[in-house]
C-alpha cells in the first residue's frame, strides 16, 4: 500500500515537472538571427525590335474625313518617366495617303507618340507600350473611329465677349470674332468657354473648373456672332452666389458622332500636367468675364 502511494505521489511529480518543461519551451522565442545575404541579380529580360504600325486620320473644318491622309508626322520620343529603352534622338515616320506609318527596327520599351501637320491640331499618346518582335499594330486599331484623329485648327480668333444674361443657368454671351461676315451652313464654327474661380482663367489645367463647347452658325458685319451664343451650365456643378470667371477661344470641329461612336478628338490627356490639353485653340483669348448664378 505504501509502495503505490509513493509510486503515486513520482508519477504526479513526473507529471508536473514535465508540464512545467513544456511551458517553458512553448513560452520562450530565441532571438532572430541576421538576415542572410542577397543573392545575385538576374540577367535583364531580352530586347525585342520590331515595327510600330498606326493609322492617323484627319478631320477638316467642314466636319469631314479628308480620304488623303499622307504627309503627317509621326515622332517617338522617351518619356520623362517609365523609360525602359533610351533613344539618343527622336524616331520620325510620315503617313501615307491611307493614313497609315511604320516606325522601323524600335527596342520594346515605353513612349511618348507626337502626331503633327501643317494646319491640324497635335496630338500626343504619352506612355504608349511597344512590345517588340515583328509587326506591331498601335493599340489594335484599324478603323477611323479608333484612329488618333487631327482636327483643323480654328483658323479665326476671338476678340471681345459680353456677358448678357445668365438666366436659367444659361450664360447669353455677345461674341466678336475676326471672322469674314457670312453663314457657314451645316458646319459651323466652334468656340470653347473655360470657367474658373479666379481672374487668371485660362485654358491651362489648374486654372479652370469646368469647360463646354460652343458652335454658331455665321458673323454678321462687325465681326460678332450671327446671334448670341448661348451656353447651358447648369450641369456643371457651380455653386450659387460664388463668383466666376470665363474666358472664350476660338476652336476646331470638336464632339462628333461617327456611327455608333462618340467622338471627342480636339484634346488629349498630359499626365505631367495632369490635365486636358486643347490643342486646337486659337492662339488669342478672349477678355475675362464675371457672373454669379
């Protein structure tokens, strides 16, 4: 009897101690030893030449596809960021009457694709990939609708605008223009409005809040708008006695549908500026006006 009561009394002993050990262990961490050495850089991926093919059309003052497309000019340049591939200079192509240019034996990297001719708004693609190894077709685009599109430029510049109205969020502005007097049918001509919180309106990024377009039909002797021009605002989101400001240019054909496409061809997005450049604007603007809603 004696015996198993000690036999007992080791056993739970046994027990505790070995608890107690285990505790320990799950209880305690070690210090973290130092971090290894890294191992050696792999080898740059290859580089891939091939043949960057793209088509550039054209849209005239007369909102229409001119079926000769040759003779503009196509530069690659490197970007100030993400550049994979350098270039010691500009790489130039020029269209053919179909619109279409082949810029020959380019290393895969990325770009910045500058689309230019006489009497036609620039264009740029900023950060444009191009990934080697044979015949690539810029962004997959064939048809005019998916094509980089030139606008005309305006051709006329604006003078002096007058605020006259801005009844039902709609601002009524008397426009002069340089413009020979006349009607120019169906077509028409194109001003574009910015407005922003400071006198220093202008076209460039930062300076406005909001921006529409504009068409009239004709000028009549002194140089104004066959009619005033009336632009809706009431969609644009400003705030009711705050004072604006606006500025007018003139512009080239701007929002068209082609088939089943809209169409918004006279500006292109400068992620450096972060952005809408309008390249098509007249080289003059207009005097800055003031209004409230």
């Amino acid at each position: 009897m004696k015996s198993l009561i000690n036999r007992k009394v080791v056993v739970g002993l046994l027990g505790c101690l070995t608890a107690l050990s285990l505790a320990g262990c799950s209880s305690f961490n070690g210090a973290k030893g130092d971090a290894g050495t890294a191992g050696a850089t792999g080898p740059a991926g290859p580089k891939l030449t091939g043949n960057w093919v793209g088509y550039v059309a054209l849209l005239n003052s007369s909102k229409a596809f001119p079926a000769d497309k040759s003779d503009i000019t196509v530069t690659v340049s490197n970007p100030s960021t993400l550049s994979s591939a350098a270039l010691s200079a500009p790489i130039t192509a020029t269209t053919n009457a179909d619109g279409k240019f082949v810029i020959k034996n380019l290393e895969s990297g990325i770009y910045t694709l500058t689309f230019s001719k006489t009497g036609y708004a620039d264009k740029k693609v900023y950060n444009a990939q191009f990934i080697g190894g044979g015949d690539v077709l810029f962004d997959g685009k064939t048809s005019i609708a998916d094509n980089i599109i030139l606008i005309s430029k305006a051709g006329f510049e604006v003078s002096t605008v007058n605020l006259t109205s801005t009844a039902s969020s709609t601002l009524t502005i008397s426009c002069f223009t340089n413009l020979t007097p006349g009607t120019f049918g169906n077509t028409g001509r194109h001003v574009r409005i910015f407005i922003g919180t400071t006198n220093s309106v202008s076209s460039t990024p930062g300076t406005y809040v909001y921006t529409k377009d504009n068409s009239f039909s004709g000028v009549n002797a002194n140089g104004s708008t066959s009619s005033p021009l009336s632009i809706y605002i009431g969609s644009a989101g400003l705030s009711t006695g705050v004072t604006y400001y606006a500025v007018l240019y003139s512009s080239g054909t701007t929002e068209l549908s082609y088939g089943s496409t809209y169409l918004n061809p006279d500006y292109y997005f400068d992620p450096t500026v972060s952005g809408k450049i309008y390249s098509s604007l007249g080289s003059q603007k207009s005097n800055v006006i003031s209004f409230k809603l």
